[in-house]
C-alpha cells in the first residue's frame, strides 16, 4: 500500500528585516506567521498479489478541531537571511509551526516546517532615502544654512528676521 497526502495552506508571514552593508547588503529577519487551510488531498494504491490493483483519492479533506481533522487555522514563526547585489535579492528562509495542524487519533506530531529559497529583482527606479533636513524655526532655510536657526527669516539674510524688509538683517540694521 502506498499514500500520499498534499496538504496545501497559506502562508502570512509579518517579519522585521534589517539590512546592512553599502553596495551588497546583508538581508535578516524574522517574525510570526499565520496560514489557512486552502485545499489537500490523499491518495491510496494498494497492489494486491498476484494481480490487482486498487486506487483511492480523496480531495474533500476533513477540517476542524475533531480527531482526524485539518486545523482550519495554523501559526508559527519563521526567519530569513540573504543578500541584495543592486537590484538582485537571493534570501533563504526557514518556517516552522507552533501547533499541530492536524488533530490524529494517536500520539504524534503534525507541525508545518518549510526550508526555501527566493530569487528576485527590483524593478522600476531605486528610491534613495534621503534624512530629513531639520528647519527648527520652519522658515523654509535648513538650519545648517540658517544663521538664525530658532528665529524665522527671509532666505536674503540668511534666515535671520527682517522687521523692515529693507534686506538686512535685523541683528545687523542700525534701524530695523
């Protein structure tokens, strides 16, 4: 007798990645997940001697919490490491269930464990995130370039506060 069973869920991994590294990045994550039970199936030859043989296939499987059941739901957790080169990624990742997606009549384990592999590019342009240029006083001028960085001022005295707009600066005008 052989059998075989295809039990298929999906997957929703939620990973925290970090990367590092300049030109190749270094890729690591891990997080949670949880499936659903989308489809299966079990399949039985049975060869019987000297001749005869006998083939059964069930894609109707039982789901719910009662013994010789499916679970519906499942969870576990899973991680990842990898590399980017420009706009290639190559990552292997490894899941494993928390809990027993099938309810047997008999002691035994029935956890989810997944090894793979992805392969894939990047398209349309990179994005190059740039760090917020600070403006304390909201004036427009970055406070780099402001030479009065907690007082708003016009971009013609360098950021610093203009009363008569004559385009001298305030701490500068003899008459302001």
């Amino acid at each position: 007798e052989n059998r075989k069973q295809f039990i298929n869920y999906i997957d929703i991994p939620l990973n925290l990645v970090y990367k590092f590294g300049t030109k190749t990045k270094f890729v690591i994550g891990a997080g949670p997940y949880g499936s659903f039970f989308y489809n299966g199936k079990e399949k039985t030859e049975t060869q019987f001697r000297p001749a005869g043989f006998q083939q059964d296939e069930n894609s109707d499987l039982p789901v719910g919490k009662k013994p010789g059941n499916y679970k519906i739901f499942d969870y576990g957790v899973n991680a990842l490491a990898g590399a980017e080169f420009g706009k290639v990624f190559l990552t292997a990742n490894y899941t494993r269930g928390l809990g027993n997606f099938y309810t047997a009549n008999y002691d035994g384990s029935f956890k989810h464990q997944t090894i793979g592999a992805t392969l894939g590019i990047f398209l349309g342009k990179s994005v190059k995130m740039e760090p917020a240029v600070k403006d304390k006083d909201k004036d427009g001028i970055p406070d780099y370039k402001d030479n009065c960085p907690t007082e708003a001022g016009p971009a013609v005295t360098n950021g610093c506060p203009d009363k008569d707009g004559d385009g001298v600066a305030n701490k500068d005008d003899k008459c302001p």
